[in-house]
C-alpha cells in the first residue's frame, strides 16, 4: 500500500511538547478540511507515491530519532497507521499531528506508542463543532497532547470554558494554546491565559520565528 507524500525534511520542531527538538518530518498529501488558518495549503495536491518502505528508508537517511508524521490530514490516508507502525519499529520516538475532525481515520487507529498531537479546531478555523471527533479524544492519553489555535477573544473563551469545563477534553492530557498568524498578537494571548491562570501551555511556531517569510521545509 502507498502513500502521497509532499516533503520529507529534517528541521527543528516548531510546534507541540516537544518543540525545539531536531526532527524528521514527513508531510502527506491531501486533506478534507479547509482551516481558515492554515499554513499548508501547499500540501492539499500534488507529491510523490511512496510506499512505506521507501517512506522510513528516506527517514533513516536523515539519522532521525525523532519523527512527526504531519499533513494535510495524514489519517486521510489508509496507509498512515503501517507507516507510523513501521517508524515505531524502527526504534523512533515518533508522533502524529491530525485535526481529529471527522472524515479520517480514527484516533483509535495509530498505534500504541505514538504520541497524538491533536488540533482541536476553534470556531475562527471555519470548521465546525460538530465535524470533531469528541468521543475519539477519550483515546488520548498523558503522552498525547490537544492543541488551540486561536484567531481572536471568541476562540479564546470557546476554549478556555473547554478546558475548564472537564466534559469533552480527557483531563490527563496536556493543553496548548497557540495565537493564529497575523490574527492574534502573541502577547494578548499571554496575558488572557495569564489573566485567567488558565493551566495550559502558551505556545508560538518556533520554526516562523527561526525562518520567517519561509512556507515550506521548515
């Protein structure tokens, strides 16, 4: 089985926990949703067919112990799950970034020992409330983590009452807050979950600030 893969690059992880760690990223094709954020566009279309051999042997090429498989919507692809199977036994620390909205595979399908990174989509990303996959985050756990973009206050307190709310989110998983580019100044951010003593992680895409005006490869 193959995949539509956009780019595989080494970088320095922008996002997430483990953000400032040297990485492999590897970018799949393709994606159902539209985010009014988003910053890979680029990887709706085209790429190249790759099977999952082909796939880990180009990673093991960048001596990567780390790895992010990323999109698009990477569960979109069938062959997703085998290629994050296959970077696990290879010995990698490897982890998945998905929208965890409805209309890919499920959450329940990566296998053990990949740590989820989902973007739970706030009302400024256009996409709706009920295309998210709220029974699927019961999957997650401590190792996993759910990560807010948002576009202005509105997003902000939608989020903020999610996470102090305790009904849809797992309370063991850790909480990122991130501003939408161009959207929300980085510092009104701060001092909203400052203001709050929200208990999530504020967090900014390190790679735009190391590369900025860059869109691709970083």
């Amino acid at each position: 089985m193959s995949l539509q893969v956009n780019e595989i690059y080494y970088s320095i992880l922008g996002e997430s926990r483990a953000v400032g760690t040297p990485c492999a990223i590897v970018r799949l094709t393709g994606c159902h949703r539209r985010c009014s954020y988003c910053d890979s566009a680029y990887a709706f279309e085209g790429g190249t067919s790759m099977t999952v051999p082909e796939v880990c042997a180009r990673v093991a090429g960048l001596d990567a112990a780390c790895v992010l498989v990323t999109g698009g919507e990477p569960l979109r692809q069938a062959a997703c799950p085998d290629l994050l199977g296959a970077l696990l036994a290879d010995g990698r620390d490897v982890m998945l970034e998905t929208s965890g909205t409805l209309g890919a595979l499920p959450l329940a399908s990566v296998p053990a020992g990949v740590r989820r990174i989902v973007d739970v989509k706030t009302p400024g990303s256009g996409i709706g409330a009920d295309q998210v996959d709220w029974p699927g985050f019961a999957e997650l756990g401590r190792r996993d983590e759910l990560k807010f973009v948002c576009c202005d206050r509105d997003d902000y307190v939608w989020a903020r009452d999610l996470v102090r709310g305790g009904e849809r989110l797992p309370d063991e998983v850790p909480v990122s807050f991130s501003p939408a580019e161009g959207r929300l100044e980085p510092a009104t951010l701060a001092e909203w979950i400052i203001e709050d003593r929200l208990a999530v992680q504020f967090q900014m895409q390190l790679h735009k600030v190391l590369w900025p005006g860059r869109k691709q490869g970083i």
